[in-house]
C-alpha cells in the first residue's frame, strides 16, 4: 500500500482528518496500481465515518463530494460464505477487515485492502472539497448518468462519442431515463469519431428502456454471468432480457452484453445482439454506467457486416483468416441472398490452426469456409428442438457436406450445451443466436473440417459410435488406427445401426458374437480400407464400379461396392449385400484417414453362429435386453449392449 500511502502524504488537509477523526478508508495494493492508467481520486476512497465489515451498506458516500460507492455480497458457490466489493474492487481478506484502528483522539476507524483502484467519474469543473460542500453550505451536485451524457464531449470519455445518444434520448423525450432517483445499470451506445452509427436512431422509447437494468447496480466482476436480467422494456408487450457474457483469458479477457427481445413491436426485430463493454464501472449517483460499442436490441448488420466491423473482437480473427485464405467467400457471403446461419469460430479456435499444412490448400480452405455456412436460418431453439433424441443434420454451403448437431450435458454445471460436428471435429456452441438482418451467428470454440484426432481417437470420443469403439477393444483391431504411415477410410456402423442390425434377427444375437473374437475381428476388418489415400464418398461415386474394389487387411478379401447420391445423401451397396444403406455421415476427417458413418454394418447372417441354448451361456437373447431396457430404466438400448460387451472383455482378460 506504499503507493496509496505516499498520494495520501500529498494532501495535508486528509493526513490530518486520518489523524483525529473516525473514517474508513479503501486503499488498493500496490499491484492494482500497475493495472490502472486513469486518474485516481483519492478522496474517493474514504469515508467519512466508521463503517464496520458488517455494516456496509448497499450505497455509501465519500469525500469525494460526496460521490457514492455500491457494496455487492457475492456469495461463493457451495460455500456459505461471502465476497465483498467496493465498485468493482473486491475487498481482500475478510479476516483482517474486520480489525478495528484508532485515531490519535481515540475514534474508531476501519482499513480495508481492495484488489483494484476505484475509478471514479469527474465533477465536470466542480472542485473536489473535503466534506462534499461548497463554501456557502450548499451541496456539491454529484454526478447522474444524465450529467455524463451532458458532458459527452469532455476528454474522460477520449474517442468515444456520447452526443449522437444524448440526441436521440432528447427526440424521444426520455431524459428522466437518466435523470431520475434510483439505483440501475446503464448501457449507453458510443460511437466513435471515425465510424457513425445509423442504428442509433433506430432507438424508441422502448429500446432505450431495454438498455437498463432496473433496480440492480451491476459492476463487471461481480455481476452474475450468463443470466438473462430483465430490463426497463420487459412487461406484456415485449420483453428484453440483457446477460453479462465474459470472453477469453488474461490480455485478451473481453466483457460482453447480450440483449435477447421477445414479442418485437413494430421497430424492434426479435433476436440477440452483442455488444462489448468498451468502458465499463462509470459510479454515477443513480447507479453504473458501461458504455458499449454498439446499441442493444436493434438488428441493423447483415452477416457479412457483423464479421467486418468486429475490429479485434469475437469475430476478428474467422474474418481475418477469410480474408487471408478465402475472400471469395467473404464475397459471396455479402452478395447471398435468402436467410442463413454461420458458424463462427472465436480468436482462440482460429490460433490453434496457424501452423496447419491445410492454410496454403486454398481449395481446402474454401471448403472449411463454406462448411461454416448454413443456408437457411437456424436459431438455437429450433436446433434444439430438433436434436432432442436425435442427431440433427444441415447441409452446408460446401457440396454435399453437412454438420451435425447434438445436445450434451455439461459435466460441471449439469446444463444442456449444443455440439456441432463438421467434417471430423466436434465444436461446442459458445455464445448462440446472435441475430442479423439475414440470419444468426453462432460463435463456435473449434475451426470444422481441420481435423486434430487421428482415426482412433474420434472413434473413442465420438458419442454415436460408442459399441464400434468397444468391439474394436475387444480385440485390439483398434490399435492400428493410431499409425501414421498408412491412411484409413472407415465406414463404421453407428451405435443404433448395430442395435437395429440385431434386433431384427430373432436367431443371431450379440451374447453369441462376442464370444468369437475372430469374428468379431473379421467383421470389423470387413469395414476397413487401407491405403495410401483416403477415399472420400464424392471421390467413390465418380469411381467406375469396376475401380470400387477397395484394399481391407490383409486377411480379408477387398471391398467391393456401388455408390449412389440422393437428394444430397450418398448410399452404399457391397456386393454381398443385397440392400442399399445410408451414408448417416460422411467425410469425417481425421489427421490419418477418414471415416463414413453407417446407418446398417456391413454384416451377414453367416457371419455369427446361429444361437442355441447351449450357446448362450446363460446369456439373454439381444431381444430380450431391448424388452428389459425398455420397460424398465428408459435408458438407450445400446447402453445396455455397450455394457454387455464390457462384461465380455472382463471376462476374456
């Protein structure tokens, strides 16, 4: 606290006050100094009167002309007890705050050591006095949120434009918005000097009402996260929610607002929209003021627009590396007609592909790119809705490629997150639904369609192809997949696929095929192509059927297949099969091969001895596990087989 220390030595007037009177004061560490670049006041950050730990208000006013600061308790999860900050600074070790000092005239006085520096927001020409009143006994004026948009021109607020707000607020007659008693969390739109808004003027009553939060002083690191917090403009008639969203890690640690808008009027269209806090924790008298980059609750960009004007956030780094690798496509992104949906993968998931041999392949990158792009309009509920119990797929702008989405369960908060897969790598949805004139954005952590796992490892980690991963185990046929010096095409049956497959044969059951490893072994080479390429499934259905006699292991005879495309899906035949079966997925890439997922194995009758009682080993028939998964615990069938087959291999080491 020496540097705290050494700006209070600088005024006599408070070294004497701290001397003989009762105070409290809030001193920040010397680290927090190093992080601030503004102007301290200090007077702000005292009290002048005693104020034990335990009685702290929610509002208490300074020296500082008597400017207030906002006490928060945050309670600490699954603890019972409790983080205190002033502002936006956390008061460290409780313990010692609640020590009491003494003045020379034996007045108590408290000392608490604070995490950061209180900024503070300047008088605007009145001159700090001790005590908060002028010299004729009036009342210094403290400083509202209107006050701020007043002085929208003064340095405080550098290149960052108030005016245009303070305009728009005075033609839609709101001013007591920011005038009046209270204590809310203000959003107020800047523009700056180089990059005027039109959106601005876009903003009625009501979307000036869903900029603050009523009734709730919501500094940055203390407000809850990832909460939808109603607004002014939240009743029957329409209803905006604002959530604070954190982004990335130390430098790059970014703090974002997203304002959802159910049940638009006629000038709001309903939908999400970001913005980032550009200047956040402004103490005003009647709450906190952040200011934002961009107004809330107004959608005015198109697609192409949001990547462009996102200077160094979110978004910077996907539009960069189009711009770099794939300007075409950013071309024809804001030439599209029609509604769409992008992918879009943050700074953090774009860094990781920098040195990938994939970035000077531009027809490669072309393609990536387009796998992002959905072409029709996809908010997150409805991807939700259509993946309960089930897979949903969406073709994407690159030919004949889809992506995958599927519901996982968080294993820390327990919360349902959305996954999206797209040519061999599984995405989590970070931030959803940010609305566009043309469609959504969903902010994704991983680049689709460069892959990073090799063939075994997405088969181990893939959700829908669990019992193929675990007959593969049974006989170590998997640990081949880790080598680098050959390429694979694996068309590998999907979890349901073997479940249907033996569910249907009342005389072939799955007790009675684990039991022959070699089999099971046969089968599984039966699906597996060795190579010195990859074949993907566009590449087979140009193949002439004579040039289909694809290379297996070397103990198994080739596979032999027909191709055919329908209404974007590809279909398989193999020569001793006789029905066609759908490709679920395809072009599933992996960094030694590829894999096809199929809707039905590539299994014959023949292959499994046929079941007898003495066969089964006491084992129940497949049929009847289904029969006893369903009317008892509801769980997927194959949860059940999966476990069967753990048995198998625990019984065979």
């Amino acid at each position: 606290m020496n540097h705290f220390y050494s700006m209070v030595e600088r005024d006599p007037t408070l070294m004497q006050m701290m001397k003989r009177e009762a105070m409290t004061v809030f001193a920040p560490t010397n680290r927090a100094f190093q992080s601030f670049t503004g102007n301290m006041n200090v007077l702000y950050h005292v009290l002048p009167e005693w104020v034990p730990l335990d009685r702290l208000d929610y509002r208490l006013e300074t020296l500082a002309n008597r400017a207030v600061v906002y006490i928060t308790r945050r309670k600490i999860p699954i603890e019972s007890q409790y983080e205190v900050f002033v502002n936006n600074a956390q008061i460290l070790d409780l313990r010692a705050a609640n020590h009491s000092y003494r003045s020379e005239t034996n007045k108590q006085q408290a000392l608490y050591i604070i995490g950061d520096v209180l900024l503070s927001v300047p008088t605007f020409g009145e001159t700090e006095r001790l005590g908060g009143s002028s010299g004729d006994g009036v009342v210094a004026h403290r400083i509202s949120t209107w006050d701020l948009l007043v002085h929208s021109e003064s340095s405080f607020f550098g290149t960052f434009r108030l005016g245009p707000l303070r305009k728009q607020v005075t033609q839609q007659q709101q001013e007591h918005l920011y005038r009046g008693q209270g204590f809310h969390t203000f959003f107020l739109p800047v523009e700056q000097s180089y990059k005027p808004r039109s959106s601005l003027t876009r903003l009625d009553r009501v979307g000036l009402e869903g900029h603050v939060i009523p009734d709730r002083v919501l500094f940055t690191a203390c407000a809850p996260y990832n909460e939808p917090l109603q607004t002014l403009a939240f009743g029957e008639n329409v209803k905006i929610t604002i959530s604070f969203v954190s982004y990335g890690t130390g430098r790059d640690a970014r703090v974002y607002v997203m304002s959802r808008t159910a049940l638009p009027n006629a000038r709001l269209a309903s939908g999400t929209v970001i913005a980032q806090i550009v200047k956040a924790n402004l103490p005003v008298s009647n709450g906190v003021v952040h200011l934002i980059n961009r107004p809330l609750v107004v959608v005015d960009n198109k697609i192409a627009q949001a990547l462009q004007e996102d200077e160094d956030g979110i978004f910077s780094k996907f539009y960069d590396l189009i711009a770099d690798y794939g300007p075409d496509f950013f071309a024809a992104l804001q030439t599209g007609s029609g509604p769409k949906t992008l992918l879009v993968p943050d700074k953090a998931a774009v860094s990781r592909i920098q040195e990938s041999k994939y970035l000077n392949d531009r027809k490669k990158m072309m393609e990536v790119f387009r796998m992002h792009l959905i072409q029709e309009s996809l908010p997150i509920d409805r991807i939700r809705r259509s993946s309960t119990g089930v897979i949903g797929h969406y073709a994407t702008a690159a030919p004949n490629m889809f992506v995958y989405f599927d519901l996982q369960q968080n294993q820390q908060s327990h919360e349902s997150i959305v996954t999206v897969e797209g040519g061999g790598v599984n995405a989590t949805v970070l931030l959803p639904d940010i609305t566009t004139v043309d469609g959504y954005i969903h902010v994704i952590d991983r680049v689709l369609g460069l892959p990073h796992m090799n063939v075994r490892e997405k088969l181990e980690t893939d959700p829908m192809l669990n019992l193929s991963y675990e007959l593969g185990m049974l006989n170590r046929f998997n640990e081949q997949l880790n080598k680098t010096t050959r390429r694979y095409t694996f068309f590998v049956p999907r979890d349901q696929a073997w479940v249907n497959w033996f569910t249907k044969r009342t005389s072939r059951r799955l007790d009675v095929f684990l039991q022959h490893p070699d089999k099971v072994r046969s089968v599984m080479e039966r699906h597996l192509i060795i190579a010195d390429r990859v074949f993907r499934m566009s590449e087979l259905k140009s193949m002439s059927p004579e040039s289909l006699i694809l290379p297996t292991s070397t103990n198994s005879a080739p596979l032999r297949l027909r191709v055919r495309l329908e209404d974007r899906r590809f279909f398989i035949k193999w020569k001793e099969g006789g029905n066609w079966i759908s490709v679920f997925r395809h072009d599933i890439e992996c960094t030694n091969g590829i894999i096809h997922v199929l809707d039905e194995p590539l299994m014959l009758d023949t292959d499994i001895p046929e079941a007898t009682s003495s066969a089964a080993g006491g084992l129940i028939s497949t049929r009847s596990i289904l029969i006893i998964v369903g009317c008892t615990s509801g769980a997927p069938a194959w949860l059940l087989l999966l476990a069967l087959a753990r048995c198998i291999s625990t019984i065979w080491q």
